[in-house]
C-alpha cells in the first residue's frame, strides 16, 4: 500500500512538472492542431461543386455536408439573416467571379464543425494557390475609434451590405469553431485586398476558436475594432501579416499559433502580429479606446529550413510590429526565428513612459537577430535592460526550430509544443 501511495505521488508531480515546463507557447496535454488542420492544403482535393451560392441570402439557410458549395461573387448574409453551416461541409470560393462570403451587420453565420469534421473554405481552382478567392468576412455593431463610429469595407462589394461598427461590444455575429479558410486573400485591382478572415466591429459574443487560415495573400487574420476573443487559432505562411490589429480592436489571444516561411513573406514588412491604433491618424478618435492586445501562451515562429541564408539574403523580417499609441501584453509565449524578434513605432518613448501598455513577460526570444527595437534604431541597450529585468521573467537562446519544438518539420501533422524539458517556465 505504502509503494502504490508513493507512485501516485511521483505521478502526480510528474504531470506538474511537465505543465510547468510546457507553460510558454501553445500547449495543451495532446497535440490539438491534430484532426483538423492540414499543412498541406495543396494536396488535399475536394468534391465538385454541387450548389452555387450568389448574390444575397435574405433569408435563414443551412449549407449541408453532403454537398458541395460555390460563392459566386460576393456572397451576402444580410441583417437578421442566420447562414448555418454543417460540419464537414465544403464551400469553394469562385476564382474567377472573385467570390467571397460577408456576413453584415446584424447577420450571423453559425459554423459550428468539429475536430474530426472541420468546415473548409477553399479555392476552385485544380491548382491552388494564396489569393485564388477572396475570403470571410464578418461585420458587427461593435465600437470602433474612426470618427462617425462605423466605417466600410472596401472590396469593390455592394455598400450598403459592408458597414461595420457601432456601440454594442456585446454583439454576437455568431460561432466559427473547427474551421478553414484556405488560399484566400484576392488581390481587388484599385481596392483594398481580402485578407482570409476579417472580423470587423465584431462583438465579444461572437465565438471564435480553432480556426486555421493558410496561404493567404493578404493578412491571416485582420481585425478592425470591435472587441473580441479568439483560441486556438493557426495562421500558415501568410503572405500578409498572421494577425492585424487596428481601429481601436481590444483583443484576448489565447493558445495560438503563426508559422510563416521567410520565401512566402510578401514584400512589404509583414509580420506574425501587426497591432496599430489606427490606419490613418486623422481618422482616429482619440476619445475612443486604443487598440490592445492581450496574446497569451502564443507560438510565433519563422519555419524556415535555411533560416542562416535566409538571414544573409535579408528575407527574414520582424516577428512583431507595435504602432504608436497601441498596448500589447505578450505573456507565457515563444517567437522564435526573426530579425529582430520586436520593433516598435519609432513614436513610443521609452524615456517618457511609452513602455507602460507594452509587455513582455515569460516570452522565449528564441533564435531571433536581436530581441526588441525602436524602429529606425540600431541601438537597443535600454530595451535590453529593461526587458531582461528578472522581474520579467523572459529567456533568450539560440536553439533550431527542430530541437526547440516537438515535431515543427512533420509535414502532415506538426507539433509546435516545446519539447519537455527544454526549460522550466519562469527560469
């Protein structure tokens, strides 16, 4: 008996410890971005399509799994109008109409799959590639900081279906969990391009988790304003940035994951997280909150299998870009493999107090050519010091993506969890 209590014992500090040291970046006790996801969305072939999807949706619909569906154009959820999706249902945006799916304030799209049936959003074309179609939209009533307090999205899609904001961060557009949206991120010749998933205005009823974007080129994910929370979210060699923040949004991040590759990095700086206040400064409303960000236990990572020749030909960028006047709170997380990890807004001050709403606490700066960075400067010794206070609690080494991770080059189905035993969180 005495044996038997001992080994419940020794079990049971065994499982604390392995949670204490999986506690930076995502984690969980198996691996969740099984089932679901695909990295390797260029394989995969679906059934044709059996139903063409166009126009507006005026009244309540349910897309069937056991059909196949194609956005022909602009497809329009329109207010008061729910769109159900069943999972394991395929929808296929049409590459040559520029098809897309926007769900308008007051709309909701209930897209409720699951881990062993995710709802895919896709190309149509045979040979896929990012920017065959345009992407999700959704719009919601929640505040954003443009003066006038709504503002539109601009697609060269029908106006009067693209207004987003408003005065309610309650509102609730709905639930997107176990989904994909795949080679999105249309390029709209004289307009702005689709990012695979806009959350504009969205309210903080709205679910979103597990949702994974891939080869897009736009952004992964852009959120303008609103308020919302997201988990589980995976974003795959966008050709954009992974997660955009701007308009004011106020954000919880949890239990997330970028992988970008330095060769599919557009030209532009992009990077894993973009977090602004505003797009144009004289459209901000400054008597509305700023953008913040609260990103926890979040895996960032450059999974580039030639990161040193990537690094001498200057394809290896910023993990993380902060603009003036915006918080970010990065806790428990790993960026690994950029240059540098970090670069704020040459406008945020350090020596005036500008590092206030900018933390960084029990992050893994792993493998990155330097660590944090006002823009424009080559000097970082303050930031250094500042952020390597012990108080922090933040490590940095050089470790390869393929020893820090446990299984990051596994093509079908990666692990991104640190290794156990890497390090002990908070050493």
């Amino acid at each position: 008996m005495k044996n038997l209590f001992n080994l419940k014992w020794i079990a049971l500090f065994a499982a604390i410890a392995v949670n204490a040291q999986q506690e930076k970046g995502i984690n969980g006790s198996t691996n969740w971005l099984n089932n679901w996801t695909e990295f390797r969305p260029a394989k995969t072939e679906y059934n044709e399509a059996t139903e063409i999807l166009y126009g507006k949706i005026t009244a309540n619909k349910t897309l069937q799994k056991r059909n196949t569906y194609l956005l022909q154009g602009p497809v329009y959820v329109t207010a008061g109008v729910t769109l159900t999706i069943e999972a394991g249902t395929v929808i296929k945006g049409d590459s040559e109409t520029n098809g897309a799916l926007i769900i308008a304030k007051g709309g909701r799209i209930e897209a409720n799959g699951t881990e062993t049936d995710p709802i895919v959003f896709t190309s149509n074309k045979p040979v896929k590639k990012a920017g065959d179609w345009g992407g999700l939209v959704i719009l919601g009533d929640a505040p954003i900081n443009k003066y006038g307090g709504t503002a539109g999205v601009n697609y060269e899609l029908d106006p009067s279906q693209t207004i987003y904001g408003g005065t309610n961060p309650f509102a609730n557009s709905g639930i997107m969990r176990f989904l994909r949206v795949e080679f999105a991120g249309k390029k709209i010749k004289g307009f702005k391009d689709y990012n695979a998933l806009t959350l504009a205005g969205v309210g903080n009823r709205t679910v979103i988790e597990n949702v994974m974007t891939s080869f897009s080129a736009g952004n992964g994910v852009e959120v303008l304003g609103g308020e919302v929370a997201m988990k589980n979210m995976v974003t795959l060699r966008a050709s954009g940035d992974d997660f955009r923040f701007t308009q004011g949004a106020q954000v919880k991040l949890d239990n997330s994951l970028a992988v970008r590759h330095s060769l599919y990095s557009g030209s532009s700086r992009a990077r894993c997280l973009n977090v602004n206040s505003y797009d144009k400064k004289e459209e901000a409303d400054f008597s509305k909150p700023t953008t913040n960000v609260a990103a926890t236990n979040c895996t960032l990572v450059n999974n580039t299998d030639s990161f040193e020749q990537d690094l001498a030909s200057g394809l290896v960028k910023e993990g993380i870009f902060v603009g003036a006047n915006a918080g970010l709170s990065l806790k428990r997380s790993v960026i690994s493999g950029f240059a540098p990890a970090v670069i704020l807004d040459n406008a945020i001050k350090p020596e005036a107090g500008g590092l206030k709403k900018i933390v960084f606490s029990e992050v893994f700066f792993n493998n990155c050519k330097g660590n944090i960075f006002i823009a424009d400067s080559s000097n970082n010794d303050d930031l250094e010091d500042y952020y390597g206070n012990p108080s922090f609690f933040n490590l940095y080494e050089k470790t390869a993506n393929t020893e820090l991770f446990i299984s990051s080059n596994e093509t079908k189905s990666p692990d991104f969890r640190v290794k156990v035993g890497k390090f002990t969180a908070g050493k």
